[in-house]
C-alpha cells in the first residue's frame, strides 16, 4: 500500500473544531424580500419580484413589484405592482408566454380587487 500524498494521515487537523449546533438560529427570522424568476433557459432570470411593506399607523400594506430582468436596474421595465406573489408570479409567467395581458385586471393599477 503506498502513501495518500494528498490526504497524508499524519498531517495535523486543520480549521476550527466543529460546535454542536444550536436550537435556534438567526435564519429563522430572516424574511424573503426579492424572487428572480427564471426558466432554465436561457440562464438569465426572466423578471424579478420585489415585496414592498408600507407602515400606515397600526396596519401594514404588503404589494409585490415585478419587473424586467437586465443586469442593471435602470434597464428594467415595470411589469406591475400585485396584492400577492403568487398573482405576481402568475403575470409574469403570463408575459413571458405571451399571454394578451390585457384581462388582467391588475395591471391597470387597481388593486382592490
């Protein structure tokens, strides 16, 4: 048997010796604020959704905003603004097929319904 030249056994351990993990952990209260949208192909995200809250006194107003993908923000198109990621989603996906946008009724702004 010859010697692991990569992986000699007798080489000191290296790195900090692991801790055991903890019960909780500060990911937990980490919250999502921005999605890409992306196919597969091509690789380049097709939109990105942002939530936005706003602080009216007690009540918070949640909207997601969708818009173009470009590499740089200024060249990124508005696609809406939506009362759920899931519409969000849905509306981009509908752009992205093609879909006449027209029937949507969100994206005339109103957000009421």
């Amino acid at each position: 048997m010859g010697t692991n030249k990569r992986y000699p056994s007798d080489r000191p351990s290296v790195g900090i010796p692991p801790r055991p993990l903890p019960s909780w952990h500060p990911v937990k209260i980490a919250q999502p604020i921005e999605w890409e949208l992306r196919n597969g192909w091509p690789p380049d995200p097709i939109a990105i959704v942002r939530k936005l809250s706003f602080q009216r006194g007690s009540q918070v107003d949640v909207f997601y905003r969708a818009v173009t993908w470009a590499p740089e923000s200024d060249s990124r198109e508005l696609i809406g603004y939506f009362p759920t990621l899931e519409i969000a989603c849905a509306v981009v996906w509908e752009r992205r097929l093609g879909h006449a946008l027209s029937q949507s009724p969100y994206l005339d702004g109103n957000l009421s319904q």
